[in-house]
C-alpha cells in the first residue's frame, strides 16, 4: 500500500512499484524504493521532474509577501544590510508570476526592490547585500520582461525600467575589464571569496546582457572607459576560460561546501539558461562534473568527503541545499519549496544525465570504492586574505573518501604548512569525518572550537586509508588562527551503544561499528542538545578513528577485541596506528614532513586529477571520463565552438 497526501485528501493506491513510479512523480520516499534503479525508472525518474517542481511550487499557492527588514550593516564598512530585504521581495514576485498570481503585487515587489538601491547606491560596494539575489532576478527578466520567454510582458514597462536604471548604476561602478584579463591570472586570481567572485562577474555578465540590448544604454561607456558591449563580450569570453581551468583542476577551492557552493553555482545555471551556444556547452559540462562528482560521494543526497569553509553551526547538518536539491533531480528526501536562489536551480533547462543519477540513486550497487581528488589551495606569497587571493595553479591538497553502502570516511591530506601559506577560502573551517547511511545528520567529524566568529583557519591535518583515520591539531603559532582545544562530535542521531574501552570509545549504527581514540592523553565527553563532544585533555593530542561494516564481525565484542589489539601509539615524532585492514597510517606530531601510508609519503601532487571508479581525470587535462556499468561520458573542457 502506498500513501499519498495531497491538501485535501488521503488516499490508498495498491499499485506495484514499477507502476506507481510514473503515477506518483517519483514523490515516494526513499525507503519505500527499489535498491537498484532501471534506465528505464531513472528516464521515468528524470521525464518526471516538471510534476515535482510544480508540486513544489503548489506550497506556496497563496502565500503572501512577509517582507524582511533591513538591518544595520553586519562588518563596520558595509552598508546597511538588505541580503534578506531583497530575497523576501524577489522571491515573492518570482512565485506570483511562476504561479500567475497576485502580478500587480509581484510587480509592487521588484519595484520597491529597485527603488532601493537606486535611493541607495552605497549598497553597490557592499559584498554582502546586493547581488546575492541577481541571479533570481535576472531569471525573472529574462522569462516575464518585455522580451520574456514564457510570458512576455508581465513585467510593467516602468518597473523593468527601475530595474534596467539599478542595473546600470551598480555596473557602471562595479564593472571593471581590466579584472577579466584571464590572460594574466588565468582566472585564479580570486575577489574576496570564491562564491563572491562569481556572484560577481555573473552580475557584470549578466546586466551587461540586458543593458546592452536596451537603446538608452547600448552606447553608454561604465567608469573604466568601455563600453556596455564591450563588458559583455569580455565577461562573456572571461567565463568560458573560467569554466575551462575548473574542469581541468578540480573545480572549486571551496570544496564540497553545501552552502557557499550554492551560491557558486546559481548564476552558473544562468550561464546554462542564457548563455551563447559555446557558453551553454561548457556550462553542461561543468555541472554535470560537479554532479557526478556530488553522486559519487553522497548517501540518499548527504554528501561526505573533506570540505571547507563550514561554519560550526552548519557541520552537523545534514539537510543542505544540495539535498533538497535532490529531491527534484531524483525524487528523494522530502518535499520542499523553493526559495531564494533554489528558484534560479529548479527552473533551469539543465537536467542530471541519467549515468549521473544512476550513480546517485543506485548506492548498494556502487560497492566498496576510494574517491581521490587534487584539489588547489595554496596561495601566492602575500596574497592569502581578502579582497586578493591569488591560487596557485599546481599545488594544494588530497582530498580522500572511502565509500561503502553503509557509510563514507572522508578526509584532506596536506604538509603541516603556515596559514599564510593557504588563500583562507581553504583553510577555513575545513570539515573532515564519517557520513553514515542510517540518517541525515547521522555523523562523527574532527573540529577544533572557534572563536565568537565562528571561523578558524588551517586547525588539524589528517591522513588515512580506507575507513582508518589520524586527525592531529596543527601548531596554533606557526600554522592555525582562531583554532582552540581539538575535538570531535558524534551525533545523537544514528549513533547508539556507547561503549569505553581500554582508552577506546565504541559506537554502532545500522550497519557498521566504529572505533574512536584519543592518543597519549585523557577525554571528556561534553553533551549537548544534538550529540557529544569527546575533547581532549592535551590540546594537540591526535585522534583515531576507524569504521567497518558491521558484516565483517560476527558482534559487537568481536570488532571491540580486534580494535584493542591494533598497534596505536605515539611512536618518537609521529602518531602511529595499524589499522584493521592491516595498513599503517602515521603523522609526524612534530609537524616534520608529510603524513605517510605503510611508509610511503602521501603524494600530494599525483598526475590525476581526480580517480575514482565513476569519475576520472588528468589533472590539466581538461578530458573527463564519467563511467558506470559499461555506461560512459566524455566532458571536454578545451573546446571551443
């Protein structure tokens, strides 16, 4: 029997799988579904997606605009902070044209929005309100303004002209051609973050695109001397070259970020929906590397695997952006209604390939398998903070992941360099630990407590092998800032039958045992609302770490006596541990060379640029090879239509 709640009704189907999938528009949960997807499910699956998205938006049939307040600025140079202002406007215009309700009121929207910065242009220099909401209303224009593709018109002549006037003035200051010469930087040359750089180039792009085929602002010349055009054909040239080094060294510095990637990738999609027919390919290609390389490190749409920039208040979450996402692609998870820059997302013409979700969907089918990636991070000397990161092309980080269908390790490993060695969009709050398969939020990660802001900078290094892992403090003089007392977190969700022993702590899920240890000190563990905190006595004390597949032992006491018989100790200058598969991991506590696997340097640097069963490249290559089941796709980032 399958269950089926709309807003009025509960209804009982007694319908097979294979013939309900079609029916429902694959909003079953996931639980109720096949282990193993068909192709003919996942085209069932994919050809579904308009039905998802229109019950999406259904939710909010109706709603009316709760405005949000403008706030004082949030650092001591910005302006006053509108980020949310603007979202809570846009996002009510989107959905009442989407939804063809309330247009007068949704016009009332966007011109209150324009009127706004038109009245206050300092708005236009502060990174953190303006242009984080473009992408949203640019999608708007370009389906409802006076050229509209889907429904010509519905924006009013004069309100299109406050937002054509708002446009100008922010990119007549802010635009500059000289900071798209990617002949010089080749596009790594970063302005105040990752996301931010492409917020804003994405802006330069994408109102010179609209301004230039108005005829009161076609001719016009911004600050910097050049014209509209000439704006657009350089951005426009700019974010192909930009796309290209992605594709050919890894994708982004902020890896894997749930949140900060979001905000990467919305005027991408644009680039997807609008772009010229050279730019729409690259753009393909591009988000269906980063998704392939998201299906390969996710678990029912919980990504695993290192990652940077995570706030503390985030590191414990499961349910991200990129997960509700999913839901739309795949028909997993929950339900949910679009707001701010999803709207960009869900109403795109990019569609996941079906190998990608096959790779996704199919998680018991993809086995035992290791995910390494190069990743760049470091920085050009002097050139390490905001507002000018310059990334070195050839250097940084491994960032390592061992899958199985019951949980994924995922960690980074580097030398134990000084912090100014690393750009911050890096180091920062770097995340590293174990995703299990049981719930969304169902983990244990490695942390060091930050201050008041929430940041810290280059904390801990590791090193690993499969589901064995070392986390070890970083010196906080020479190669930390911000970063207190090491710790780790183990979860309230998924994680039961705690167990200390023998300077061991014990955990179980579902499906898998897990070990923890603090080496060469004393613990406390520290409760709180959503899990524990196990915090070391000795700041710098390294932690181990090692998960298994709950098949491999006959119980609980039998994996317990095999973890207490492993090799784990502090061994002169480096933490030693022989892990259960019978390899030895070590880090030099001393900070002296490079984390080793039985013996062998960690290679850093390796000619791959990323190597896993599903996803492979050269690194600098620009060729990448998507496979799974005999099934393959070729990305190719050199070429030029």
């Amino acid at each position: 029997f399958f269950f089926f709640n709309d807003t009025a009704t509960t209804e009982i189907y007694t319908l097979s799988l294979h013939d309900a999938l079609p029916i429902f528009g694959m909003l079953l949960p996931m639980s109720l579904w096949a282990e193993n997807y068909t192709w003919t499910q996942l085209e069932q699956i994919r050809d579904s997606y308009e039905t998802r998205r229109e019950e999406a938006f259904a939710l909010l049939k109706g709603k009316k605009l709760v405005r949000e307040k403008v706030i004082p600025p949030i650092f001591s140079d910005g302006s006053d902070f509108s980020r949310h202002y603007s979202y809570s406007l846009i996002d009510y215009a989107f959905k009442c044209f989407w939804l063809g309700e309330d247009i007068k009121g949704a016009n009332a929207a966007l011109l209150e929005n324009a009127n706004y910065y038109i009245n206050y242009p300092r708005a236009y220099s502060d990174k953190d309100s303006f242009y984080w909401a473009a992408d949203e209303l640019c999608k708007i224009l370009e389906f409802y303004g006076s050229n509209g593709t889907k429904k010509k018109g519905l924006i009013k002549k004069n309100v299109e002209e406050r937002i054509l006037l708002m446009m100008w003035q922010y990119s007549k200051q802010q635009s500059r051609v000289a900071k798209a010469d990617y002949k010089t930087t080749n596009t790594w040359h970063v302005d105040e973050s990752e996301n931010h750089h492409v917020q804003r180039f994405y802006a330069a792009w994408h109102f010179a695109k609209f301004l230039m085929a108005h005829p009161e602002y076609a001719g016009k010349k911004y600050d910097d001397g050049y014209t509209v055009e000439q704006h657009y054909e350089t951005w426009n040239s700019y974010i192909k070259e930009w796309i290209r080094e992605r594709g050919r060294k890894g994708l982004f510095v902020e890896m894997a970020n749930d949140s900060y990637g979001l905000e990467t990738l919305k005027g991408v999609y644009n680039f997807y929906d609008f772009g010229d027919n050279e730019l729409k390919a690259l753009t393909k290609d591009l988000l269906d590397l980063y998704w392939a390389a998201w299906a390969q490190e996710q678990m029912y749409s919980v990504r695993a695997g290192a990652k940077s920039r995570v706030y503390p208040y985030e590191a414990h979450k499961g349910k991200t952006p990129f997960r509700k996402m999913a839901w739309y692609y795949l028909g997993t998870n929950e339900i949910n209604a679009p707001y701010n820059n999803l709207y960009t997302l869900i109403t795109s013409e990019y569609r996941m390939p079906l190998l990608v979700m096959d790779i996704a969907l199919n998680v018991e089918d993809r086995g035992d398998y290791v995910i390494e990636q190069r990743r760049l991070g470091r920085a050009e000397e002097g050139f390490f903070t905001p507002p000018n990161y310059h990334v070195i092309e050839n250097d940084g980080l491994l960032r390592y992941t061992y899958c199985t269908p019951e949980f994924m390790a995922g960690s980074f490993m580097c030398e134990a360099l000084p912090y100014e060695d690393w750009v911050l969009i890096s180091s920062q709050n770097r995340w590293a630990g174990v995703v299990y398969a049981d719930e969304a939020d169902a983990r244990i990660y490695a942390h060091c407590k930050t201050g008041r802001d929430n940041r810290a900078y280059n904390q801990f290094w590791c090193v690993q092998e499969k589901g064995a892992m070392i986390f070890h403090k970083l010196d906080t003089v020479a190669c930390s800032r911000g970063a207190h007392e090491m710790r780790m977190w183990i979860s309230k969700a998924g994680l039961t039958n705690r167990v200390e022993r023998e300077g061991w702590i014990f955990l179980e899920t579902k499906g898998t045992y897990t070990a923890m240890r603090c080496v060469g000190s004393t613990y406390k563990i520290n409760e709180e609302k959503n899990g524990y905190w196990v915090v070391a006595d000795n700041w710098f004390a390294p932690f181990v770490v090692e998960v298994a597949p709950k098949s491999k032992y006959a119980n609980y006491d039998e994996f317990q006596h095999a973890i207490v018989s492993t090799k784990c100790e502090l061994a002169g200058n480096r933490v030693v541990y022989r892990s259960l598969t019978n390899d030895e991991l070590s880090l030099p506590v001393d900070y002296k060379g490079l984390p080793t696997v039985n013996g062998c340097n960690v290679d850093i640097t390796p000619t791959w640029g990323m190597n896993s069963p599903f996803v492979k490249s050269v690194f600098d290559s620009g060729i990448v090879k998507i496979e799974k089941d005999g099934r393959s796709m070729t990305l190719d980032f050199n070429r030029k239509l």
